[in-house]
C-alpha cells in the first residue's frame, strides 16, 4: 500500500494512481476520465449515483514475470479482471487486498475493477449510517514485480527487559516457484539477524518467528515519537532477491491502577474522533489534505485520534506515528442492530476486516487499542455473545494491545467485564437534558458496579452541533455556533480533569456527510458536530476547544 516511505528498494513497484476510465453501469454508455484514488461522488454527474461502475486502464509490462497487484481500497465491494479474466474479488471500503498475477508475459494489459457500492443483503457492515459511503477506488493501487520467493508481510512487537529492549518479528514469506537455499535477513536499530528459509514448494508460505536483541532505543512517546526502520531482504547464493521494509517504534502500553500507562507512566488521552471524509474529496482524502487534518489536530492541543468507524489510510496511520498521536482504531461496525449481527454473513465480513485491519496495521505504534462493534447491542444476552467473540478474534490476531468498544446503553451494557477499557460515548447537554458533572457521576457509579471496577475509563464521545455560520446573539439557539461551545465548554470543563477518567475524545474534529436516509436528523445532510467544517474552516468552538485542551496538556 502507498506510504509515506519506500516499502522496497529492490523489488520494483509501479503506481497506478492517475486518471482511469470509468463507466458507470446507469444505461448511458457515458465514460467519465476519473482519478484514482478518488469518489465517483466528485463527478457532478455522479453525484447521486449509487450502482455499479468500471474502472478500467491499460498497462504496459515491459518484462515478463510474476506481478503482484496491491489495491489500498475498493469502496465498497470489488470485481478484478485483468485481460477480462476474473483475478479477485473483495468486499469493504476500508481495507486493502493483494491479488496474484502469475507469469505476465510483455506488452499492454487490460486491467478493470468493477465497483459497487449499493446497499444490500450482501453487504452486512455498508448500511445507509451515520456517515457516508461513497463509490470508486478511493485508495492508490500498485503493480509490484516479484520474485520466485517473496516477503508477504512483517508483524513487529516490542519486549522490553533490563537490558533494553528486543524486537519480536513474524516474517510471512511466499514462493511463487519452487525454493531452495534461500535465508531471511532482519535489519533494526543497528542490529541484523539471519536466518535459513526451509524448501518451500511452488504457492507454499512459511511463518518465521524471530527474536532481535537491539538494546538501548529511544522510545515512542506521546508527540515525542522515535521510529525506526525495520528491514527484511530475502537471499539466494548472496544476492538479495527482494525486500520489505516497514516503519515500527518501540513503547510500551500496561493496564495498572485504573490508568492506562505508556512506557510505564500514566497517559491521559484528549483527542477527536475523525471520518475519512472531506468536502472536495469524499473518503479518499490525498495525503496532502490529511497532514493538513494532523496540524490541526496538534495545533488544538490533540495527543490522540479515534478511527471512527473503520480502519484507515496507512498513510494517515504513518503520519500520526511521524507526529506522535496515539490512535484508537477500531474495526467497520457502528450502531448495528442484532438482526444484522447474527447473520452468519455479518461472521464472516467482520472477520475479515479484523484479519486485514490488524495484519496490515499491527507495526504502527501509534496505534495504543483495539475496537469493535461501536454503539451495538451490549445490553442484550445475544448481543453479548457477538461482542465475546469479536473481542476474541482481536486478541488472538494482536494479544500485544488492549481491547475496548463504545458503549452508549446507559443503566444497561453488560459486556463491560469483557473488556481491557472501558468507553462511553455520552451527550449531556446535547441529547441529553441533563448538567454534564451529574451525568457523568451517574454513569461512572453504575458501570463501577457492573464491570468497570479496576480499569481505565474512556470517554470515546461527546460534543454538541453547531451549522457553521449560523449565529445567535444570545447564544442560547441549538444548531448555532455560539450554543456549540458553551456546551462544549460545559463537558470539557467536567470530564478533562475527572480523577476517574483517563481521557476524552470529542465528537467530532470535522463535519462530515451522512447517508440520505438519516438526511431528515441532520441538517445540510451532514453531521454537524464539528469543529470545523467538512472543508475545514474553524467554527468559533475551534478556539474554545483549544483553548481548553491546552489548559489540560
């Protein structure tokens, strides 16, 4: 997937980004020149469109070989032909999958990805929601020439001891033809490690578990972030073959006391919860845009960003490992009914957006927790046994990390005992009629009696609208900026110095579009809770927001 860095030195790697024909599948014969990544909902003629559509471009291969096609993100299911041979195919907007390309001989090939992004009774985790879905390749997609063995990923987690630390590596290596002689090398902080590849047969992979001693490190810490460059090169009678290099830092996140603790001493979080989402360019935000998100964030006094609700861009996932903010990422599910949830398709799509999301984001330090299944079921018996098993699946796939999910059943979660942390999302002052301190001791005496007792608690949610440039002189008009941050100043004022609380993320950093269906509950067809705009403008809450998180830094 693109990155802010070079993953290969050796292997050769051709980006396919750039302008695509599309035809959408509308009975017009249209066809749109469109770029990738991008949203066909930024074609004004496409702006409603919701159906099928091609994608299609040439590519020229220059030597013949073994291909591997890298595609970041479909949204939201995905049909890959090359030459008009069905290749692959993949379901959810938010996660990226590789495809196989064996012995491509010379010249100009056809590639095309049919895309779709309806709603439909295939499709359990893209419902009509609270934010928007929108269509097209929204994430870069490569070419990647491979040899007959190749390094299919790197899974890094860090041990500290007395000695200082020691990286712990699983190395997943592929052939494409037969193997034999061939040896893994590991690069990190000044230390290197080799080690003998068994025989492999053709389509074989193997699971290299490796230890790498490195000592002294500077750690990554929060907005003081060190990284390092973890390298792996494969290699046949001492000629590398290929490469894979990754970007990891070495810290430690414990449970103790009620405190979440990074390198062995107390965080306290103060963040926004952020969509993949932007006026001129839908989810498929360049990464210019998203570093300009990332200034902002810093610049209101953020040490952390919550994912809400889907894994994101590797690059936005790089730029807050460059920039020091902790991350809460959290799994595709927000708000599903138990209808949805028992389907034995809902089983199968979550999982593997837990398998993706962790395989392809595990090395990233930034990243301190685990989510799933945001603002479902946790009240209910059957609910319950869903909530088990994805926080299961996530330990299993990371054991290295804590798990939590965002409850909002006030006076009734009974998973909460399921969980490393405990969150809530809660809107004293906004839906709720009520002062936000009595709120807040209300629910904190009740979830300590019924599963919380001993961890950290997250406020994951709370905030208040506001329609930009709507103003009331008195101050006193729901939906005008002025109400916004009198409210806002009410909730941060309460839960930032909460002795029981280990941080707060607000609802929400940036407007953002919801689906037509909740279009009637918010104005402009947006969620309006912002504190700046789907654009990026500053509200007037801006400045009380950063006024309030730097008083608390």
């Amino acid at each position: 997937m693109r990155r802010t860095f070079a993953e290969h030195h050796v292997r050769p790697v051709y980006f396919l980004d750039g302008l695509w024909t599309l035809r959408p599948q509308d009975g017009s014969g249209t066809a749109y020149s469109a770029w990738v990544p991008g949203v066909w909902d930024r074609i004004p003629a496409l702006a409603r469109f919701r159906g099928v559509a091609d994608y299609e471009r040439a590519v020229e291969i220059s030597e013949s070989g073994d291909y591997l096609l890298r595609i970041g993100a479909v949204s939201h299911t995905g049909l890959v032909f090359w030459d008009d041979q069905p290749v692959g195919q993949h379901y959810n907007a938010f996660t990226g999958f590789d495809i196989l390309l064996p012995q491509v001989a010379p010249g100009t090939h056809t590639l095309r990805i049919q895309v779709d992004d309806r709603f439909s009774e295939d499709s359990t985790l893209h419902i009509p929601n609270d934010y928007y879905t929108y269509g097209g390749l929204n994430r870069s997609v490569e070419l990647q020439k491979i040899a007959s063995l190749y390094i299919q990923r790197l899974a890094f987690h860090s041990v500290k001891g007395k000695e200082g630390y020691t990286a712990v590596v699983k190395a997943y290596v592929q052939a494409v033809s037969p193997v034999s002689g061939a040896q893994l090398k590991l690069s990190l902080a000044g230390a290197e490690l080799t080690s003998p590849l068994p025989d492999l047969s053709a389509g074989e992979t193997v699971e290299l578990s490796l230890s790498l001693p490195v000592g002294q490190v500077q750690e990554w810490d929060v907005l003081q972030p060190h990284l390092y460059f973890l390298k792996a090169e494969l290699l046949r009678q001492g000629e590398v073959i290929d490469d894979l290099i990754d970007r990891v830092g070495f810290r430690t996140v414990e449970i103790a006391r009620e405190q979440l603790l990074l390198n062995g001493k107390p965080v306290h979080i103060q963040g926004f919860n952020r969509h993949e989402d932007h006026e001129l360019f839908g989810s498929a935000l360049p990464v210019e845009a998203t570093a300009q998100d990332i200034q902002m964030l810093l610049d209101l006094g953020a040490n952390s960003v919550r994912t809400c609700h889907y894994p994101n861009d590797p690059r936005f996932l790089d730029l807050c490992d460059e920039a020091g903010l902790l991350v809460w990422e959290e799994h595709h599910a927000r708000a599903l009914p138990i209808e949805i949830l028992q389907k034995p398709l809902f089983a199968q799509q979550e999982a593997a957006c837990n398998e993706e999301m962790i395989t392809q984001h595990v090395n990233h330090p930034c990243i301190y927790i685990w989510g799933v299944l945001n603002e479902c079921e946790s009240e209910t018996e059957a609910g319950r046994a869903i909530y088990e098993a994805q926080l299961s699946h996530l330990r299993r796939l990371d054991p290295t990390r804590p798990v939590s999910y965002a409850s909002c059943r006030f006076m009734t979660d009974i998973c909460m005992d399921l969980v490393d942390v405990v969150s809530w999302n809660i809107y004293p002052g906004w839906y709720v009629k009520e002062p936000v301190s009595s709120y807040a001791d209300r629910l904190l005496q009740w979830i300590e009696e019924h599963g919380a007792a001993g961890k950290p608690v997250l406020i994951t949610e709370v905030g208040a609208g506001a329609i930009a440039g709507f103003h009331d002189p008195f101050g006193q008009a729901l939906w005008s900026e002025e109400r916004q941050c009198t409210i806002l100043r009410e909730q941060l004022t309460a839960l930032l110095g909460h002795p029981r609380l280990s941080g707060v993320y607000l609802w929400q950093f940036a407007d953002v579009n919801v689906a037509e269906e909740w279009a009637m509950s918010r104005p402009k067809s947006q969620n309006n809770k912002g504190v700046v705009t789907s654009l990026r403008q500053p509200k007037l809450s801006y400045a009380t927001v950063k006024e309030l998180f730097h008083q608390s830094l």
